[in-house]
C-alpha cells in the first residue's frame, strides 16, 4: 500500500494548504472540518492519519503528525 496517490509536486502543495489551513484554527476537530469543506477528510489507518478526497475517498498522502497537535 502507498502512502500517496499523487506525484511529489501534486503532494507539496496539499501538504502546504493543509499546513496553512490547520493554523487558522485551534483544534483537530475544527480542522477536519475545515477539510470537509474544501472536499477532504482525514481517516487513521494503522496508526497514521491519511488526506482522503471526498466523496470517493482516494488516498491523497499522509498528514504529518505535527499538523494533529
């Protein structure tokens, strides 16, 4: 299994949106939230959280653990 379904360019600039969007708010649970409304959601599978699209749940990439604290 991948740890990501997109190229590493495509990957970087998710992962600076989610870091960007994750300082706007104070908690994990409004971040999800947040999420939801750009058309992602976060799953845990085997101890790591995963960005997923919505509605069809295709694996985007990893959350890095410092965006859940």
């Amino acid at each position: 299994m991948t740890t990501c379904d997109l190229d590493r360019v495509e990957t970087e600039s998710v992962l600076r949106f989610l870091s960007r969007e994750r300082k706007k708010v104070p908690s994990l649970f409004e971040f999800k939230h947040r999420l939801r409304n750009y058309g992602y959601c976060l799953k845990r599978s085997e101890g790591v959280f995963y960005v997923l699209t919505l509605p069809h749940r295709k694996r985007v990439c990893a959350l890095p653990r410092e965006l859940l604290s």
